[in-house]
C-alpha cells in the first residue's frame, strides 16, 4: 500500500487520489480547513485536481481557540 | 469614540480578544459578546484525523460579525511562521495575520530578527501583517518600514498578567509610529488595559486575562469599559503632575479671615 506522511504520522491510502477525495474518506468538511501538500499550500479550486500520491508530505489544519 | 483604523478599515471597538483557554464554548461566546470586541484571534493547528468528534471553533464565531485574526502562534521560526499565515488564509479566506515568532520558550518573547524576516515575506505576499514584538521602539520603527500594518508590542509576557511593565516605551512607540500601536499581551486586569489606552494605545488585544478569570463574561465587560475609559481619557487629555496641591475651591473668601 502507498503512503504517505499526513499530519506527521504515516497513513496508508489505496491508490493516488485528488485532496477532494482524501477530505472526504477522512470526513473532513472542506470549508474550514486549509490543506498544504509538500509544504505548498493547495488553493480549494485546486482540490479536485491536485492529486496526492505516494510519499507526499500532507498537512491539514483548521482554526482552534488562541490569544 | 472615535474609530480605529488599520490597513483602511474601520473599528468601532478598540479591544481585541482571544478565543483560548475559556472553561467552555457558550461561555466564550457570552464572553465576546460582553467585550463589544470586533476582531477575535484564532491559532491554526492539525486537525486530528483519528478523532473526529471535536467541535469546531468555528461554529462558535459568528464570522458576520467578528473578524478572524489568524495568529502564527507557536511558531519558531520566520519559515513555520509564514508557511502558517499562508494556511490561515486559505482557511479562513482573509489575508489578515497577527504574526507571531516566538524566540524563547519560558517567556515566549518574539525573536525580533525572525518576525522583521517574516513580515517582509508576507507583506510582499499580500497579507495585512499584525506583528507581535517586544515593547521596543527601534524594532516597531523597523517593522514599520517593513510594511507592518499595525505594531503589536507586548505589555508584559503571554498570560503572566503582569500588566504594562515599561509604559515610558509604550509612549515612545506611540509617537515613533505612524501605524497603529496595539497592546498584545500581558494585561491582568482593566486598569491594566485602561493604563495601555491612556498611554496612547491606539487598541489592546487580550485573551487570558478574560478566559482565566473566574467569571470571564464579567471580565471581558470591565475590560470593554476599560478600554474605552482609557481611550477618552487620552483624547480628553490629562492634567500634569505635580509635586504639591493646587486646591480646587477659591482660596479668598474664606469665612473669619
């Protein structure tokens, strides 16, 4: 299984697939997220396209409480 | 009161609060309401992919009303730090930042070199830079011509709530800066926030002094009125000090003399 390095901590994912479809078997709403794909950020209109494949280096953030 | 302004835009109140460290969503909510704060900070961190039952923040802020200001809290490195602004701008769709880049993990103060690095970055890219500094008027005169929108010196360390430890540099970085000067940091409690205001802070941004107090709604209201307390009694201008009395009732017409 390919894997790739998701918030810091390996994950498997069955095959290469676009931000879109990784959000979703996560179950994660897209609307209050923001996601950086090998330090880059990935813009929402990019989601369906930027695929996430083997190796890659995903970070997925959201807003928590601070000062 | 008249209104603050940073980077063209219009606020009514001149508090700004945190959304941290609060016993309890509801009670943050109560809490933002009670301060008549415009603009909330917020931090930017992983979202826990194995456990996915945590509420959102987000559906406590109600976004039509408050202005989100992403911090980069945490961040050690000018690096980390923009790469963070940037996630915060697609999360939240706005290029505001209260840019943060800590040089010391005991007093969390800000590693100066680093945070002028950052904002030089993230101004070229667009981004409305809040830099949170030391209270020192040589560095805000430098972040400033860096491209800085407001500076942010701290009145003391993150939640020490030791309140305004230098006011003479206060002072200084007021009249030294043409953007505004908010107070980040370090107020305890609202003659704390009054003092800030009435040093000529032109705003004070706060988070624990309301989320750590024991009835944190009452607190974010004294710090409202603090606020504003403070703020006309700079524009109103107070009377110099002196070292003897200047008696107030006319000294003739006294009865018997």
């Amino acid at each position: 299984m390919p894997q790739i390095l998701l918030n810091g901590e390996t994950h498997e994912i069955a095959a290469p697939l676009s931000v879109t479809a990784l959000l979703e078997r996560l179950g994660i709403d897209t609307r209050r997220v923001a996601v950086e794909r090998n330090l880059v950020v990935v813009r929402r209109a990019h989601y369906d396209s930027e695929i996430v494949s083997e190796g890659d280096e995903v970070e997925i953030v959201n807003f928590v409480g601070g000062g | 009161m008249d209104p603050l302004v940073i980077a063209g835009r219009s606020f009514q109140s001149r508090l700004i609060v945190g959304t941290g460290k609060y016993p309890s969503n509801p009670v943050m909510v109560q809490a933002h309401d009670a301060s008549g704060a415009e603009m909330v900070t917020v931090a930017v961190r992983r979202v826990n992919i194995s456990d996915r039952s945590r509420e959102s923040l987000l559906d406590y802020i109600d976004i039509s009303r408050y202005t989100l200001l992403p911090n980069t809290a945490g961040c050690y490195t000018a690096d980390e730090a923009v790469r963070t602004a940037r996630l915060a701008r697609e999360a939240g769709l706005s290029h505001w930042v209260k840019l943060e880049v800590i040089g010391d993990e005991k007093t969390l103060f800000p590693d100066n070199e680093a945070l002028l690095e950052a904002t030089r970055v993230l101004v070229k890219e667009g981004f409305v830079v809040l830099p949170y500094t030391t209270d020192d008027p040589v560095v805000c005169r430098k972040l400033e011509d860096a491209g800085a929108a407001a500076v942010m010196p701290l009145g003391a360390p993150i939640g020490s709530g030791l309140g305004i430890q230098n006011t003479n540099n206060i002072r200084i970085i007021r009249e030294f800066s043409h953007v505004p000067v908010i107070v980040d940091a370090g107020v305890g409690t609202a003659s704390d926030a009054s003092l800030a205001m009435e040093l000529g802070a032109d705003a004070v941004l706060m988070n624990t002094a309301i989320a750590g107090a024991r009835e944190p709604v009452t607190m974010a209201r004294a710090m409202r009125l603090a606020v504003e307390a403070g703020r006309l009694a700079y524009t109103a201008g107070r009377i110099p000090r002196r070292m003897y009395a200047n008696a107030s009732s006319p000294v003739e017409g006294l009865v018997g003399r």
